[in-house]
C-alpha cells in the first residue's frame, strides 16, 4: 500500500505529483552529499490544489507531502518516495509529523493573526523531515488580509518549506497567490472507484458502498458518512421528500422549516460534542477553582472561546444546509435525465418512485427552474440571508416550478 492508494480516479494529478516528489527526493539526496542538486523542474515551492468537493483535494495534498518526507530505502534501489510503511509516510499520513502541518478551519473564514503563525513557521526549517510541508485546507476561506500575509511567504518561501493549498476552484484564491503556485486541477472521481475505496479501506459491504457512492455522485466523503452513518440517511430520506411535500404554500413553510431545524439540531450535535470538552479544558488551563470560579483576568479568553463556538456553530448549520440542497438538485438532475429520455445513470435509484411522480408532473423547462433555485438558495446562504428566509424563498419557488 503506497500514499497514493487513496487518491481515487486522479491518474493524471497522480503521475505528475509522484514526478516532483522524485526530483525533490534527488535534490535533498544530492544536497545531503555535498553534491549540485539536479535541476528539479517538476518541483516546486507552492502548490494549488483545486476541485470539486469529494474529489479528495485534501487527500492528494497528504499523499503528496507523505511522498516529499517519506525515508523508505527502496528509494536508492530507484522505488518512487511515498511507499506508505515508513515512519514519516506513516506519521505524515495520520497527521503526527513534526514537519507537516496541516490547517483547517471549523469557522467561516481564517484570519491575519493564523496566517501569520503559519508564515512564522514556514521559515523554520525541518525539524526531523526532509521538508517544512505546509497543508492549508481551506485556502477559499482566508480572508482578503489573511491573504495578504500569505502572499509574501509563497513569494519568497524558505529553501525547504512547501506550501499545498486547497480550494475548491482557481477563483476562489487570490490572484497574486495563485499566480505563484502550480495548478492541478481534480475531477469528481468515478461512482466505482468510490465504491471501491470504500470496500477496500473502510470494509463496507459492497451493494451498500456502490449505493452510497452513486447517491453522492463520486463524493468520497460524504459517500462513506451516508454508508456509516444512519442519521445521515435519515437526513437525506428527509430530504429527498421535500420535492413531493410543496404543493401547497403550507406545505413549502412546514418542509423550510424542517430543513432549517434539521441543519440547527445538526449544529447542536456539534456543539454538545465539542464544547463542553473545549470550556471544561481551557478553564482547566486557566486554573479554575474547584467550584468553577474563574481567576481576575481570564474572562477575555473565555469570551474569546464563546465567540469562536459561536461562528464554528454557524458555520455547521450552513455546511449542513448545504449538504441538504445538493441533495436536492442531484434529485432534480435525476428528474430531468428521466425528462429528456438520456441514458446517464441516476443517482437516486433508491427513490425512482419519487422522480417518475416529479417528471410525469412537469416540463423539462420547470425542473431547469427548480435547478435554479436551489442554487439561487446556496447562493443566498452564501451572502448571510437569513438560513429560514431563503430556504423558503426556495421552496416557494420549487411549488412555482
């Protein structure tokens, strides 16, 4: 098992990454010895990593950094870095590397003062690896500040420190920064080879992980939470009865209200499993007394505290919203392949009751209009309209067809 076993359907992402990890495995053998390093060209120092979600951007970015530290012996018999059984493969992969950081945020946006922690460790160099690898998962959410900070540290980056930004599309990283990195760009992997990472990895029964991959349409993630998790297919069978719910004015209010109340008490699954343990382990930090009697001084960290599970709550509530409306335009998308008589496979078998109803009771032209809505609806979560008033702008609008 090699680092890149994980990275599903990406052959082409994958040749060129094991290339640059070859010719950064020559430079460092080369430097270690006092000789002149190889011209690497199909290495660099920032890399931009960009794809829809699921198709494992995050992922890639590991195995790749995995492959730079990876120590196996095979690499001086000519075996590609990133053999999986050594221990800096090992500790890059499960996140324990002293050299490889890896940043992601549960909140709506990363500010100046991370960024600039991160930058100050980017000039350190290698504590035990062969490279600084720096993994910034969420490069889409830094701010323009945050953006600002970084830009100078991929411009003029230490000599062994490697920045691997992700995002889920070239817009969605400041110009200056991405001109600066070299692009690989992921596809939505296959429905089999999801169904087959599942099996292979995760040992889900074989009809149960093709029926999650091919409901979430190649996303790898959300395919192994659908085929693990029972309250996730209970949200999505919710979900995918909200088409036939809007008949009626009352009927779309009720089903918005659900959805919304749905995403909430996901928020409050969240926040019950986390912050208790996060308040509990900063006022022991701060040295609480027994009766939970906070120190002078310390009630800025705890307000700071409070303010950040409030954004990351926020943040969970949409991620969740989200979720339910990509739900919802891949059963639209399977109603119009039914409309248009196109051989494409649906990915929502499992309720072809429910789309023969919708395609039989509409027009190719409305269910393009519902598309739209649905997608008028993300885009309203993503401008801060309020969760309830666009969902129900949605549902109103899917009624209207």
């Amino acid at each position: 098992m090699t680092v890149w076993d994980d990275v599903v359907g990406q052959e082409r992402v994958h040749a060129q990454l094991s290339a640059a990890a070859r010719d950064a495995d020559a430079r460092v053998t080369a430097e270690a010895r006092g000789e002149q390093p190889p011209d690497a060209s199909k290495m660099t120092h920032a890399w931009l990593f960009t794809g829809p979600p699921g198709s494992g951007r995050s992922t890639a970015a590991r195995a790749f950094a995995a492959a730079l530290q990876c120590t196996s012996p095979d690499r001086a018999l000519g075996g590609a870095p990133g053999c999986g059984f050594c221990d800096s493969c090992h500790t890059t992969l499960v996140g324990t590397h002293a050299d490889v950081q890896v940043i992601r945020t549960d909140l709506l946006s990363i500010g100046v003062k991370d960024t600039r922690e991160l930058v100050r460790r980017a000039q350190l160099s290698p504590a035990v690896g062969r490279w600084q690898v720096i993994i910034l998962e969420d490069a889409d959410r830094l701010t323009e500040g945050a953006g600002n900070v970084l830009l100078k540290a991929v411009e003029e980056p230490a000599p062994r420190t490697v920045w691997l930004l992700c995002a889920p599309s070239i817009e969605d990283v400041l110009p200056t920064i991405r001109s600066r990195c070299r692009h690989l760009v992921l596809r939505t992997p296959p429905v089999a080879a999801v169904a087959d990472v599942l099996v292979r990895r995760d040992g889900i029964e074989p009809d149960v992980a093709m029926s999650a991959a091919r409901a979430t349409q190649g996303h790898i993630g959300r395919a192994r939470r659908l085929a693990t998790d029972e309250r996730a297919r209970a949200r999505r069978a919710t979900v995918l009865k909200m088409p036939l719910r809007v008949e009626d004015i009352g009927g779309c209010l009720k089903a918005a209200q659900e959805l919304v109340d749905a995403a909430a008490e996901d928020a409050k699954q969240v926040a019950e499993e986390v912050d208790v343990k996060e308040t509990e382990d900063l006022k022991a930090a701060l040295g609480a007394s027994a009766g939970g009697r906070m120190p002078r001084g310390t009630a800025g960290a705890m307000k700071e505290l409070e303010d950040r599970q409030k954004r990351r709550k926020t943040r969970t509530q949409r991620d969740s919203l989200d979720l339910a409306l990509t739900d919802l335009t891949g059963f639209y998308r399977d109603v119009l392949a039914l409309q248009m008589g196109s051989e494409v496979a649906l990915a929502n078998v499992d309720v072809r009751d429910s789309l023969d109803r919708i395609a039989r009771a509409s027009t190719p032209e409305g269910t393009l209009r519902r598309i739209e809505a649905v997608v008028a609806c993300r885009q309203a979560l993503d401008s801060n309209v309020a969760p309830l008033l666009a969902v129900e702008a949605m549902a109103v609008a899917l009624r209207a067809g």
